[in-house]
C-alpha cells in the first residue's frame, strides 16, 4: 500500500505522579479471580482524536500543562494506573503495587501525519498509528521484573487537531474502570478549578465485594503459572506479525440498517417456519452481520485445511456488574467482565442462513451469560488463548455501551477513536458511534486485499437487506 512519508518528532518524555492522597496508606491491591486471566494477554492501546486548530506553541503552552496537572489530579484517585506488577511463579496472593515513588510515563510529540485522513474511515495504512500509541510488554517476561501498568502519549497535528494514546494492562482494569478513568481525567481537564472538590463516583477499592463461589481462583493462577512459562518461550522467539500490507478502516452499522437486519430474520424465521432468536439487540445484530461477512472474506485467502474446518468462534467479553449473583458497586475498581464464546459449523454460517444462525446463537450465549456469567469460567483462559492472534475466528474487544465519544477534555467529543492492539492481536473493535444515534462503529485490520473484498461483502450485504 503506498504511504505518504510522516514523521514523529517526541518534544517531550515526563513522569507524571499522583497527587497526594491514599496512595500513603494504601500500598498494595489483591488480584481477585476476575483480574488473574488477564496476566496473560497483550495490553489494549487506545487512540482518542481530537480537534484542535490551534499552532503547536499554544500546543506545548496550553493544552500540555493542563493534561499532566488533570492527570496528576485524577491519578490521586485512580492512584493503581500509577503502580506496578510484579509477578513470581512462587507467589500465591499476585497484587498491584504502588509506592509514594510511582508515576505514569508521558510523552509529547508532533506528527506531521494528515489528521484528517487519520480519522476517516476508509483503509489507512496502520503504519501511520502506530507512533501514536505508547507500547507496554506483555506480563509473561522472567527479564523483566517489574511492569508498569499504563503510558500515556498525546501528539500534537499542528492548526489541526491531537491525539491522546494510551496503552495499558487489562490486569488493572476492564473497559468498565479505564472509561471511569479517562472521564474523571476529561472532567479535570475541562474544570481544574473545581475538580478537587466536586469529582462524583469515585472509584471503589474494596476486593471483598467480589466472590469466588466456583473457586476460579485457583484454576486460574494454575493456567497462569503454567502458561507463563509457555508464553515467555515465545515471546523470545516471537516472530512480528507482517504489517508491511496491512491497513485498517472502520464500518459504521447504523440503527435503520440494523432494524433492517432484524426484520430480516424475522421473516426468514417465520417463512421457514422457524423459532425467532430471543434476543435480537443492537450487538447481536451487529454481531451476527459483520462475522458473516469476515467468514465470507476468509473464504478466498486461508488454505484448503481452513476452509473446511468444521467449526469457528467467536468471543466477546461480558459486563458482570449486572450480572453476578453478588453485588458489586458500579465505581469498583478493577475487572468485573466474563467471556463468552459461540461455535459454529462454518459451512452452515456461509450459507444462506447464515446470519439467522449466528444471531440466534450469539443471542443466546448473551441470555446464558446473564443467568450464569461463571457457568464456563474455568474455560475463560483457554477460550481467550484460542481466539487471540487467529484470522480464522473472531474476537470483539470494547463495547458501545460505554460511551468513549463522551470524553471531552474541553475541546469537544473525540473525532475519532481507534483501538490499535488489533492490529497484532487480530480483534474487532465495536465503539458507539459518533454521528449516528444507537449506531456501532465496527474498527478493522486486515491485508489492504482482504480490506477490499470485506468492504465490499459489507456494503452489498447491507445494500441487498429490503
């Protein structure tokens, strides 16, 4: 894919520390059994856009100072994104720790990269993200003894706009805790005056709320301690995963065209005299649609064993605030999500069924998950392990309902969002969308070729919908 030239110019490499506060009394936090599984996979890298058609004078004089105070304020409530994991094969009570010493990595930059075409939605190469987001190591290093737990990089696109990009291990906190975060630092940001004295929903420390009725615990520190091994052997002899051809791009799936999707599976049930799905939602619909689509896409490009492999998945992650038999206040701190897993006979998703099948089953893994969030747990890691890093499955990572297009700094919503782990990772991205009410961003990273028979696929599949 041909590539403008575009530079990175770092202006600027801090620390930023909280202020003072419970950080002096608090020096540790316990992983519970929701936190553990996490410890083994690759960290989440955010990328929020913004406008900002100011000169990178009043870039480096105005807007910085104002993110690291707002960040030095927020992290005194949010003190754990400061601190750090330490892992030991021989330790049975794995926890986050922080000290009065700990501080999140910053760093200011310039890009010369056109802000505009960065956030479209049509295939860019991925080369061009990939100096915006800060990297983080995977927890699975005997090399490495001591992990911090979030970076921070804002890059300034001069008279143009910024980005702010993080990177940070799922270990600490779920998307649930990273957008509480993020909107606790937008608010500050945006009221400094009278943040110290009016911030609301502080988060909430206490491990004891969380309970382990099915013993995970201890199923899970065993994977751990044994897959860590594993895991770091190939970290030594990882080979990169070929970028050189890979783009990424974003479909919007709007609310009508979703309404569209549904009416279709209703009728096709109903003509075929056929059971309707029990829950038809926007992320089952959405769901449902974008896999066939991928699986369709996949057809042309894996090798003869793939296509007519019996069965494929797809995962998603499952809020267990609503969910679990125990209540968990909405402020906690830390991982409260379950994992689902659908599998199907692919052979019956490329067929002419193929999206009535896969709502029906993804909605009904949903209405499983809501009676019982833990019923598969001890399959949790396994499940994750098999979807992470395949082209042949799919996972989705965020979700809509947590409303990233609300975090506004002062400058109004984000422009854009993007989440760059998939690159590596092979996930789907599904935020709320920004200009289309109840609608879903779907993020993507195939081959540039790959790219254009997906598009394709999408926009005749929804076209055809009556």
């Amino acid at each position: 894919m041909s590539t403008p030239p575009f530079t990175l110019k770092v202006l600027e490499h801090c620390k930023v520390t909280p202020q003072l506060n419970t950080i002096s009394t608090i020096s540790s936090l316990p992983l519970t059994f929701l936190d553990i599984p996490w410890l083994l996979f690759s960290p989440s890298q955010p990328l929020f856009f913004y406008d900002f058609p100011h000169s990178i004078s009043y870039f480096t004089t105005t807007l910085v100072p104002k993110l690291k105070e707002s960040l030095s304020l927020t992290l005194q409530h949010y003190f754990p994104f400061a601190g750090t994991f330490v892992p030991s094969l021989d330790v049975t009570e794995p926890c986050l720790k922080f000290t009065l010493n700990n501080s999140v990595s910053f760093t200011v930059a310039e890009s010369n990269s056109k802000f505009k075409h960065l956030c479209s939605n049509h295939s860019r190469d991925v080369n061009e993200f990939h100096p915006l987001v800060p990297n983080l190591q995977q927890i699975n290093s005997f090399e490495v003894k001591e992990f911090p737990l979030l970076v921070i990089q804002i890059t300034s696109f001069p008279n143009s706009g910024f980005s702010i990009g993080l990177a940070f291990h799922h270990v600490v906190a779920d998307g649930r805790t990273i957008h509480n975060f993020i909107k606790t630092w937008s608010y500050c940001s945006s009221s400094i005056s009278e943040a110290s004295s009016s911030l609301k929903s502080l988060p909430f420390y206490g491990r004891r709320v969380i309970i382990d009725p099915k013993g995970l615990r201890e199923v899970f520190l065993k994977d751990w301690r044994k897959r860590r091994l594993v895991l770091n052997e190939k970290v030594r002899k990882e080979v990169k995963v070929d970028l050189s051809n890979m783009t990424r791009a974003t479909f919007i799936m709007s609310a009508s065209q979703m309404e569209k999707i549904k009416k279709f599976i209703i009728e096709s049930c109903k003509e075929k005299k056929k059971s309707q799905p029990l829950h038809l939602s926007s992320y089952v619909l959405t769901s449902a649609f974008f896999w066939v689509c991928y699986l369709k896409t996949q057809q042309d490009f894996v090798n003869e064993k793939v296509i007519h492999e019996d069965v494929t998945h797809f995962g998603f992650i499952a809020g267990g605030i609503t969910r679990l038999e125990f209540e968990v206040p909405k402020n906690y701190f830390g991982n409260c999500v379950g994992f689902g897993k659908v599998s199907l006979r692919r052979n019956d998703l490329l067929g002419e069924d193929g999206i009535v099948i896969a709502a029906k089953e993804i909605g009904s893994t949903i209405k499983k998950l809501d009676a019982s969030i833990l019923g598969e747990g001890e399959k949790w890691i396994l499940d994750w392990e098999m979807l992470h890093g395949s082209e042949e499955h799919v996972h989705i990572t965020w979700s809509p309902k947590l409303k990233l297009y609300e975090l506004n700094f002062g400058w109004g919503k984000p422009k854009k969002i993007e989440e760059i782990s998939i690159d590596f990772t092979r996930g789907v991205s599904f935020f709320e969308s920004r200009d289309f009410e109840g609608g879903i961003e779907i993020g993507l990273a195939l081959t540039e070729s790959k790219m254009d028979v997906f598009a394709f696929l999408f926009n005749k599949g929804l076209e055809a919908l009556p």
